[in-house]
C-alpha cells in the first residue's frame, strides 16, 4: 500500500523558518513530490526530489532520504501569503498517479 | 495559453441523479487524474488515465466512471451510486506516464447534493 503521514497544521510567524515533515510507506518509490493549496484552490507544485538531498528554490527546499523513508519541506523567510496547506505525494512503479498525504496547514502570524 | 479548464466550477445535483464533470487540457499531456477532496483533508485518487482509450481505478472508484476518448478530455460522471459525493472534485494532468514528476490541476468543481 502507499500512505504518507504529515503533521496536521503548523503555526509559525513572518520571517521564521518552519519545516514540514513526511513520512511515507511505499514500495518502488520513484520520488517526493511538493505541492501548495490556499483555500478554495487548485494545488500547485512546488517541488520534487528523485534522489536522496536537498533541492532548493528560493525560499522552499526540499529534502528526502530514501533509507529514512522520510522527506520535509523547509520554507524560509516566511511571509503571510505562504499561509496554505502543504501536500507531499509520491508514486511508485505499481501505479503512475500521485497519492498524497493528508496536508498540512500552515499558518503564518505576524 | 495552456491549461487545464474544468466546468462547471460550481454544480448542484439531486439525489438520484448522474451528473458528469468535464476535465479539458491543453497542454499535451499523457496523463489525467481525477481527485476528490473533503474539507481539511487531503486528495483522494478516484480515476486515472496514462493513455487514450484506457484508464484504471484508484482508491475510491466505486460510484465515478471515467472515459478518455481524446487525450484532451477525461470527464468523470458522478452517478447516483455514490453515496456521498458532495465534495471538491480537482483534475490533473502530467507530461510523463512513465515518471510523475509534475502534475498540473484544474480550478476544481465543488459538487453539493441537494
């Protein structure tokens, strides 16, 4: 089966660093995958790591260890528009479609 | 430009009736997927397609069918055997079948039972 386990919500103020973590069960694993939801919209894709390490762009990194089965996502210099929920998501060889985890909501204070 | 447009962006349905969700992307894509989401809760497979004329089950299937006779459109019919099928309706699509690296949503339909 596949299943990715996150924190259910984050609070943190503008300017901090904050770090979303996800922890996943799933067999032949092609890589960890980013995505970001404000309220009432589409998900849109923030980043993907296919091998073991940090990606950064701009603001976001991401991480992932396969061996940990673990990943996060690290957003730096906070601001109030980066208050959404967060989703990390994965597939594997047996079925090519994303499968997500529960999402976390972030919330940033001034 | 390119995109994915889902229609309509809010639909109202009697208990007991089908209704279908349109899916349209212009962006060349393989792929297409369709996801339900609930208040505060993640997304949920319901139907995805890597090629024309097929297309698999995900996680919550039972109660949606799926066609995909061009590779542009993936419409999903909500039929009256689901029981519970008020909720966010969000459709994807992706470069690659082989590799999903990035997928690309609609705006989403809301979907309210009355």
């Amino acid at each position: 089966g596949q299943s990715l386990e996150q924190p259910s919500e984050v609070t943190a103020v503008e300017g901090a660093i904050v770090q979303i973590n996800c922890t996943y069960q799933t067999s032949g694993f092609y890589g960890l995958s980013w995505y970001q939801q404000h309220d009432g919209g589409a998900p849109t894709f923030l980043s993907y790591n296919a091998l073991d390490g940090l990606e950064e762009t701009g603001r976001f990194s991401s991480f992932l260890s396969r061996s940990d089965s673990y990943g996060y996502l690290l957003l730096q210099e906070l601001q109030m528009k980066d208050s959404a929920s967060y989703f990390c998501a994965g597939c594997n060889t047996g079925r090519r479609a994303l499968t997500f985890g529960s999402g976390t909501r972030l919330q940033v204070q001034p | 430009d390119g995109g994915i447009t889902q229609s309509p962006k809010y639909l109202f349905r009697k208990e007991g009736q089908n209704v279908t969700l349109s899916c349209e992307q212009n962006l060349n894509h393989d792929a297409m997927y369709w996801y339900r989401q609930d208040p505060g809760q993640g997304l949920r497979l319901i139907y995805y397609s890597q090629i024309v004329n097929d297309f698999q089950k995900g996680d919550i299937a039972e109660g949606y069918s799926v066609s995909r006779e061009k590779k542009e459109s993936f419409p999903l019919t909500v039929t009256s055997a689901q029981k519970n099928p008020t909720a966010f309706y969000l459709c994807a699509s992706s470069i690659s079948r082989t590799e999903n690296t990035e997928a690309f949503f609609g705006q989403g339909t809301r979907l309210t039972v009355v």
